[in-house]
C-alpha cells in the first residue's frame, strides 16, 4: 500500500475532497452532540436568588449536564431538535475541511518546495502551516458558520431556514457584515485544527514511522488523540466564540457582544473562570468522535483515490495500445495488397 502511495500522489483536489467527505459523514454521525454542547456553551448561569422554574423555551432552559440537555431537548422538541440546523452546519463543516484540507496541502508543498529537504517539517512548522491554512479557510467560510449557531439556538416558535437566518443576521445591527461575526476569535483558533493536525503528523511519525497508509482503528486513534489535546487547549476561546455569534442573552437586551474578550469577561463575572469551559465534555467527546472517524475516512478515501488514479491510468495505458495495435495492423494489410 505504501509503494501505492508513493507512485501516485494525491493532489490538493483530492484530499481537500477526502477531507471533507470524512467529516461529513463523522459530523451527521454525531450532530446531536453539536447541538447540546453549542446550548451549553451559550446559556448563562441563573443567579442563586432567580426562580426555579424553568421557562417553556427549551432554548431558555438551563442545562446541568449533557445528558440533561439532550433530555430536555427531546422533552420539548423531540427527536428533530437534535437536528436543529443540520444541513446548514453540514453545509459549513464541507466547505470548511475542503478549504482547509485543500490550503493546508497547498502550503505544505509549497514549503517542502522551497525547503529543498526530504526531512519531514518540524512541530513549529506544521503548526504555522496549518494555521495559514485555517486562516485562508475561515475567511471563506465563517458566514456559514454564524449561520449555523444562529439555527442551533433559536427559539422553537422562531425557527428557519438557512437563507432566512442568513436574512436576519444581515437585517441585525451590524448589516452584511454580521456574517463575519467572530471572525477575530475565529482566526485566533486556527490554532485548534493547527494543533490538531500538528499533533497528528508528528503522533503517526513516531508511533507508525515510514507507514504511509494507516488502518482504520490507528487513523482513528491518532485523530482522537489529537483533537482532544487541542480541544482542551482552546475550549475558552470556543465559548467566546459561540457567544460571539449567537443570539446574546436576556441580560445584555439585545445588544451583540463586540468582542471574544467582552463575552470571555461576561462569562467569568457571572460563572468564574470555570465557565469558560463550559461544554467541555459534549465538545471533548464531539471531537473525538467526529476527528477520529474523520482522519479514518480520509486514510481511506486517499487509498480510494489513489487506486483510482492507478486504474485510470491502466485503463488509458491499455487504450493507447489497443490504438496501436489497430494502426500497425491496418498498416500491414495495406502494405499486403498488390498493387
């Protein structure tokens, strides 16, 4: 399999689209995770002296844990509030990973272009390679994404769909430009998929040296571990960002948060330092799951492709000489007949 690799290898193209369909396929996998770890990071802790009672708007309700909210959830909404938003957030994990898996090949050839060595980057490079590469990639998809956690957390009697929402973050205060909410805090957390993907390269280095395709289960394990690492790395900025483009709560009367820094300040004057981590065992187990079956999809689908290629390029070899065989042999009739 090795020696398949080497022999034909994957363009940008091609792994941008194996990046993205793995993550397709992890992302619906595991999509109700999304929703509660995304209401969990959004809700504001009740003051002690508030009223127990909660309120009917399952999106206003306060969750204790993970299993709670997803109670709750089905409670009020059943099933189809766990897919609340779904084809907009798959919409945006596609074009995300594409660009992401696409820019992040293309800077990573181009830096071992220029290198002009055969040694693999160090730690420090593949971490500012991935985070030009998620830099570029947020760019282009970070309305997407606004779009999405608008959906996740709207009121059930105020839900849309994706071209709606979209409609009322451009009517909102900040116009078009509302799309680009977070936009600060998201290219501060290139670093999640630089650490991510970091870690990854130097983890198969050391753990599985000079194997260029990988089994299912190691992929899969290398992916876990590597997303935890930078989950547990970056989860306050994640809040921040969340914060950043969702609906901002009762207490501030419709007013958008204006920075990560403000939603992190507003976070910890009610909740402490603790609630800026809020969420982290739906968002730890999320991305364990979906960058697990996510670097094993891609292994695979980088196989696929590259047996493709090997196929088309069999195929078109046997086409050339077919081609051949058919010329030289009208050649030799004509060249029997008399004249």
């Amino acid at each position: 399999m090795a020696a398949q690799s080497k022999s034909a290898p994957i363009s940008p193209w091609g792994k941008a689209v194996a990046g993205a369909s793995g993550a397709v396929l992890a992302n619906a996998l595991v999509y109700p995770l999304d929703i509660v770890k995304t209401r969990l990071q959004v809700q504001v802790k009740p003051p002690s002296t508030a009223p127990t009672t909660e309120p009917a708007d399952p999106v206003e309700s306060h969750y204790s844990s993970t299993w709670d909210a997803l109670s709750k959830i089905v409670a009020d909404d059943g099933l189809k509030g766990l897919y609340a938003g779904m084809s907009g957030s798959l919409l945006g994990v596609a074009s995300t990973n594409f660009a992401y898996f696409y820019w992040y090949s293309v800077v990573r050839a181009l830096y071992l272009r220029s290198a002009k060595t055969s040694t693999p980057p160090s730690t420090v490079v593949e971490l500012s390679l991935g985070a030009v590469a998620g830099a570029i990639a947020q760019l282009c998809t970070i309305p997407v994404a606004v779009i999405t956690t608008r959906q996740q957390t709207q009121r059930r009697t105020e839900r849309k769909g994706f071209v709606d929402t979209a409609r009322e973050v451009i009517d909102g205060e900040d116009g078009p430009f509302g799309l680009w909410r977070g936009l600060k805090a998201s290219l501060v957390l290139v670093v999640n998929p630089a650490i991510t993907y970091g870690a990854y390269e130097r983890l198969k280095e050391n753990l599985f040296p000079g194997k260029n395709s990988l089994k299912p289960w190691e992929a899969f394990l290398l992916g876990a571990a590597s997303k935890s690492l930078a989950t547990i790395v970056t989860q306050p900025l994640i809040v921040a960002k969340v914060g950043l483009q969702s609906r901002p709560p009762p207490e501030r009367k419709g007013k958008p948060f204006s920075s990560f820094v403000e939603v992190m300040n507003f976070i910890m004057e009610r909740e402490g330092v603790l609630g800026l981590f809020k969420g982290i065992g739906p968002q730890i187990l999320k991305g364990l799951l979906v960058q697990g079956i996510l670097m094993m999809t891609k292994e695979r689908m980088e196989l696929l492709f590259v047996l493709f290629l090997r196929y088309l390029r069999t195929l078109r070899t046997k086409q050339l000489q077919g081609i051949v065989q058919s010329t030289a042999a009208v050649r030799s009739i004509s060249s029997a007949k008399p004249l």
